[in-house]
C-alpha cells in the first residue's frame, strides 16, 4: 500500500512541475507565462553565433532566435527562423520616435496608408506610406485639356507617375492651371514632390481618412462632400473622380471645376 502511495505522489509531482510556471527572479511567475525571468540589473542573452556557426544548426527550429555577430556589416543582429530561411529582427535607435500609423500628422500631411515592406521593394522593418495633403489646393478647377494624355494608371503608386505624364501633355499650359499641375506646385511641409492622387489612391484616402470612415478614424483629413478629381484619365476629354459624400466614382468632364487633395510618399 506504501508503495503504490509513493508512486501517486510522484506522478502528482511530476505532473506539477510538468505544467508549472517557471520564475527567474520572481516567485510569482506571470500566469499567462511558461517562463517569467524578473531584473532590473541585468538583460536576457541570446545565444551568440557567426553566420556560418547559425547555418550549421541542424534543422533549426520555426521560432529559434539567435544573435549573428558578423551578420549586418558585422554589427551584428538578432535573427529568427522561420520555416527554411533565417530573417533578421527589425530594430531602431533606442530613442527613434514611434513609426506613424494612419491618421497621424507627418511630414506635411496625413498619413492614409501604410505600405507593405514587399511594396515597391521597401526594405523590412521601415516606415513608408502616403500622406494627403492637410488642406484643398482647391475649390474647383478643370482637370486639364481636351487632349489624350494616357495618364491612365489606377492602382496605388501610379499617382506620381500619372501626374507626370499629364504635365508632360499638358504643353505650355500654367501648371497652376489645371488640376495635376496645382497639386505638383504645392508645397505644404516644405516638401515638392506632391502629386495628384491615382483612382484608388483617392479612394483609399476617402475610406481611410475621409466619408468612408472604415477604419473608425473619422473625417481626419478635413474633406468636404465634392467631387474629387483622381490622376487617371478615362478618355480625351473626361477623367475619374470620386464623390466624397458617398464614394461615387463619377467620370468628369476635363472641364468640370473639380477638388483637388494632393499627397505624396514618405
């Protein structure tokens, strides 16, 4: 009977120290925590390794964390595996302020979109995106001539190229004449490499920022309920924009006095 008792204790034991909380430093280990190491005179140290000591690591785990020491131009990094290939941790300067997020003010403007590190070849763990403009360069002015321009791209990251290829057709007319030439003048923040916005950039810039409201931010960017005119062009004489109010994509006459809500990248 003694026997078959110590062998449940044991059990018991062991199932315990299975399924506890470890503490270093602590006696009372964070509940929602397997390991809860407490100091305030000392930091954790992960393993130290080169790269070629790193890729000798038999079928490293999803999850292993290291520190190159050569990696980086030989300031070292801290690395992670994730599944067949080793990726570097993104760090900053111990007092590089927060990164922006949608809606705050940088750079001249607003920010309505944040880039992904694949996006254009930006590299991981930086900051890049767009920002609108943090007034109307105008009540009501006409997209341009009646001429082909081929301004015709949609996608986000067209806007700049489109507002280029408009001034270029546009000949000797002013450039604050017209609407993609209006918003390359501006140049709000100190900055002048504003441009007029693509068809989904504006729409992004209405739903993030503006009417649309789908991030729950609000009409932080101070928009009023007109039309807008975007960078791309449908035909000769008419280009797309879009109505505030209701997120409308309206084809507007090239004549028509439309707005015009600069940005540009960061």
């Amino acid at each position: 009977m003694m026997k078959q008792f110590l062998t449940l204790l044991a059990a018991v034991l062991v199932t315990a120290s299975t399924f506890a909380q470890v503490g270093i430093g602590t006696n009372t280990p964070d509940a929602s925590s397997i390991l809860d190491i407490t100091s305030t005179t000392g930091g954790l140290l992960t393993p130290r390794m080169t790269a070629a000591q790193r890729d000798a690591i038999a079928t490293p785990s999803q999850g292993l964390i290291i520190f190159c020491t050569d990696c980086a131009s030989g300031a070292g990094e801290l690395q992670i595996s994730l599944s067949s290939v080793w990726k570097n941790l993104p760090v900053g300067d111990v007092n590089d302020p927060p990164p922006p997020m949608i809606g705050d003010t940088y750079q001249g403007g607003v920010v309505f979109y944040i880039f992904q590190a694949a996006d254009a070849g930006y590299v991981a763990g930086e900051t890049h995106g767009l920002i609108a403009a943090v007034e109307d360069q105008s009540p009501g002015i006409r997209w341009g001539n009646f001429v082909q321009t081929n301004a015709v791209g949609t996608a986000i990251g067209t806007g700049a190229a489109n507002t280029t290829i408009i001034i270029n057709a546009q000949g000797g007319s002013t450039l604050t004449s017209y609407a993609a030439g209006l918003a390359r003048a501006y140049t709000g923040g100190g900055h002048s490499d504003w441009f007029l916005p693509s068809k989904n950039e504006l729409i992004l810039m209405r739903n993030n920022i503006g009417q649309g409201n789908v991030l729950g931010l609000g009409n932080v960017g101070d928009f009023l309920d007109e039309r807008y005119y975007s960078s791309t062009e449908i035909l000769s004489n008419t280009a797309m924009g879009l109505y505030f109010l209701n997120g409308a994509e309206p084809g507007l006459t090239k004549n028509y006095l439309g707005y015009v809500r600069a940005i540009r990248a960061f």
